[in-house]
C-alpha cells in the first residue's frame, strides 16, 4: 500500500509573471478610463496617448481666450513698470539710511528746568525781598524788637513764602522740561517717518505692481468621477488558492493510506518488526495510549505517515519485543506488544 503522489508545486515564478502583465494592462486601463476628453463652457481638454505617455491639451473658447490675451497684457505691462522701478530703486536701495537731516534727539533737560526756575525765582525774590524790608522796618518802627518771639513769627512766614514759591518754581521748571523733552522726541521721530516714507514709498509701489502681474491658468472644466477601482485579475492569489488546495487534498489522502496502513499494521502484528527507533522519525505527534502503557504516537518515517511507539521508550516497557537491527537502529515487535 503506497502513500499518494504530493501535489506539483505550483508555478508560482509563472504565475507572478503573469500577475505583471495583467498590473500592467489593469493601469493602462485605468489611466485611459481616469483621463477623459472634457468640454466646458470655458473650452476644451483632450488627451492623446503616444503608448503609454498621455499629453492633455486645454484650448480656450475664443471668449476665454481674449480675455486670457489681455490679462495676459496687463500683467506684463505691469511687470515691465515694476522692472523699470526696481531698476531706479537701486539708488535708493544703495545708499545707507542717512539721518542726519532729522533733528537731534533731545538731550538733558536741566538748562531749560534751570532757565524756568531762575526766571521765576528772579521775580519772587524781588518781591519777597521787598516786603521782607518793610516788614522789618515796620515792625521795628513799632517797637517791637527783633529778637521778640512776634518779630520770628513775621519773618518765618516771609520765608515760608520764598519756599512756597521756590517749590512752584521747581514744578512749573520739570513740566516745562518734559514739554520740551516731547516736543523735540515728537519733532525727530515725525523727521524719520517721513525718510523712510521716501524710501519705503517706491519698495510698495513695486510689490503692488509685481502682484498683479503673476499669469495664472484661467481654465476651468467641470469635474468628473473618475473611476480609480480598477483592479487587476488575482492571477498570483490565484495560484497560491491552487497550491493550497491541492495540498490539502494530498493531506487528506495521506490521512486516509495512514489509517489503512495502521490497520494491516495491527492484523500483521504478530510477526512484524518494525523499525521504530526515534532516530528515523519526524514531525512527531502523541495521539494516544497503548494497550500496553506506552504513548502512541504518528510520524514520518521513510517519507510516509505512520503511527506506532518509540523503540527508546518500548525497550524499557517490553525489552523483549526490542531488538538491534544490523544498521545499528531498533525496531520493535508490535505481536509481542
């Protein structure tokens, strides 16, 4: 009883060579399928193939097109201005920021704070001086002397005044500095605004024609679906499907010439040895118990599935159903067993 044949291989390099050609011609179809002739109220666009290599072309309606041809005109005429200004801008761009036209940023305040208190002072000593004069000769004219407490009294207030007016003095002097300090910060800064207006002025005025003068495609189409499923014949899938299929079916048999074989192998068993020696088996599998306690396993010995015991575990079970071939491999005695 033989063990059936396995299945070929498949022709898997074939089949992957074949899955190429039917990619090939799935992209081919589907780059043609995605690339129509589309035709709009603004024109036309049509795709010619050279092989594989598309080229669409885009005509306008004669409408679009004159209006495309001015634009067109309008920009460059554009650009050609701000050509020419740039071209002038480069003296300006040139030369070094010069600020010394601007007035000077002001510096200390002390000489016009000074200026306001000593005018103000001026007057104010002149006038407390005056009364701190007749003041004294009055009160001295009315016998009161000097050293008196109401002498003291009199002339601490004239002071009191001198420093009341010192203080307004002191006040009216650091406002009026700091309106000066202003004035002269607010006099350059409106100085350098103004340079650099000069200078800013004809940088706007180009970017303002440079930014109007970039030519865009005025052509629009109506949008189409395209179809981006197609997909090439599973040919390689295919054949893997194949293979799978055709090695299950040789399992199947396998199983089946197995069962069959384990059968004769137990109405035989009364006269057979068999090599069983664990040295000679592969892909090793326990399915079960001997009558005889030993485990039952199935294997691949000699390039068929079988099902027996372990010659190694047997000799110390049944040594006497064990015995040494002549190529140094036990086998066993499955009527012993």
């Amino acid at each position: 009883m033989c063990s059936p044949s396995p299945p070929p291989t498949p022709n898997y390099e074939a089949a992957a060579q074949a899955q190429g050609a039917a990619n090939i011609e799935a992209a081919r179809l589907q780059a043609r399928t995605n690339n129509p002739n589309l035709v709009g109220p603004t024109g036309t666009q049509t795709v010619t193939w050279d092989g594989d290599t598309p080229t669409v072309t885009q005509t306008l309606s004669p409408q679009e097109q004159a209006l495309y041809d001015a634009n067109s005109q309008t920009r460059l005429l554009l650009s050609q201005l701000g050509g020419k200004g740039a071209t002038s801008l480069g003296d300006v761009i040139g030369k070094n920021l010069d600020l010394s036209g601007a007035p000077q940023a002001p510096g200390s305040a002390d000489a016009v704070r000074n200026s306001v208190i000593n005018a103000m002072m001026s007057r104010s000593n002149k006038d407390l001086g005056d009364q701190e004069q007749n003041t004294r000769a009055n009160l001295i004219a009315a016998g009161i002397p000097v050293t008196s407490e109401a002498f003291g009294k009199e002339m601490d207030r004239i002071d009191r005044a001198r420093n009341d007016a010192r203080s307004a003095a002191e006040l009216a002097g650091g406002a009026e500095a700091q309106r000066q300090f202003g004035m002269g910060t607010d006099a350059r800064k409106n100085a350098i605004a103004e340079i650099l207006a000069q200078r800013q002025t004809p940088l706007n005025e180009i970017t303002a024609l440079m930014s109007g003068s970039q030519v865009s495609n005025p052509f629009s189409m109506p949008g189409y679906a395209q179809n981006t499923n197609v997909a090439a014949a599973p040919v390689f899938a295919g054949a893997q499907a194949q293979g799978a299929a055709d090695q299950a079916a040789y399992n199947q048999q396998s199983a089946n010439s197995n069962a069959l074989m384990g059968g004769l192998f137990k109405l035989g068993s009364t006269a057979m040895m068999m090599p069983s020696d664990i040295r000679l088996k592969s892909n090793i599998v326990r399915i079960g118990t001997h009558s005889s306690g030993l485990p039952w396993y199935e294997y691949d010995i000699f390039g068929e599935r079988q099902q027996g015991v372990m010659a190694q575990e047997a000799i110390h079970v049944r040594p006497d159903a064990v015995r040494m071939m002549d190529n140094g491999y036990y086998a066993v005695d499955y009527g012993r067993l």
